[in-house]
C-alpha cells in the first residue's frame, strides 16, 4: 500500500475494499483530520465515483453529474451515509479538483450525524492530498460546512 497516511487503519476497512474491488489494491489510505474516520481510495481512469460503506454495508456509483443531482448513475437517489462525500465531490471537481473515477471505502468510529459530517471531511482530505495540496482540519472544515449548506440540506 502506498502513501499510507496513518497507521493502523480498521481491518474492516481494508477487508471491505479487497472483497468490494477483488482486482485493486487502494493506492491510498488516510484518517481524517481530526476525526475517527477513514478512507481508502485507489484511482482509476474511469468516470465513475464507486463507494462504499464497512459501516452501513452498501455501496453506491454515482459520476459529476449524477451527483450534481443527487442521484447514482441508476437515477436513484443518493443514500444518506454519501451525501457529504458526494457533496464535496462535486464541489472540488467544480473548483479545479477534477479527478477521474475514484473506487473508495469508508470507515469510522463517529456516530449519527458526526459520521456523516466525518465521511465529508475525509473526503475533501483525499481530494486535497491526490492534488498534492497541503490542508489541515480547520481548512477543510469550511468545504465541508459549504456542503451542508448547498447540497446536504438543499
């Protein structure tokens, strides 16, 4: 695994991303600042956003403009646990942080809304550290709070 960013990552997660991606390895693995969640991420040349949850034991795919409506690429409506990674998606893409398709898992020890609003910021951390971009917790707090209010709560 390389860039690992912490150490000691749950097992569930990893487990979860070698059985939902059998032919992957995650290129990346990171805690998010400041809270009790990960992710691990690998990237790939397709358009898609595939995720899933160890926590809630679903996935979803959904591409920039299936998000934009809050949708999958199946027309179906976005699960509640991958609105805010969905959110700060399609908010980074729209800013410069374009990515190709992304297969991602997500794990964390937060609960209700905190895990939902953790998922957020795990994300806006991946897509800062895939762009070589430096951040710490109190930058990527604000992405996230944008997200909430124009995406999540919309």
């Amino acid at each position: 695994m390389e860039n690992l960013h912490e150490t000691n990552p749950p097992l569930r997660l990893l487990a979860t991303f070698n059985n939902a991606f059998d032919q992957m390895t995650p290129g990346l693995v990171i805690k998010a600042p400041g809270r009790e969640m990960w992710v691990a991420a690998s990237v790939d040349g397709a358009k898609d956003f595939v995720i899933h949850s160890s926590d809630h034991d679903g996935h979803t795919r959904f591409d920039w403009r299936s998000a934009k409506n809050k949708k999958t690429v199946l027309k179906r409506p976005l699960p509640r646990w991958v609105r805010y990674p969905a959110g700060v998606i399609v908010h980074l893409c729209a800013n410069d942080m374009d990515l190709p398709g992304v297969h991602a898992v997500i794990a964390g020890e937060e609960a209700g809304e905190r895990y939902d609003y953790a998922t957020g910021i795990a994300f806006a951390a991946l897509w800062h550290h895939l762009h070589e971009r430096d951040y710490t917790a109190a930058q990527l707090i604000p992405i996230v709070e944008h997200v909430r209010r124009e995406y999540v709560e919309d």
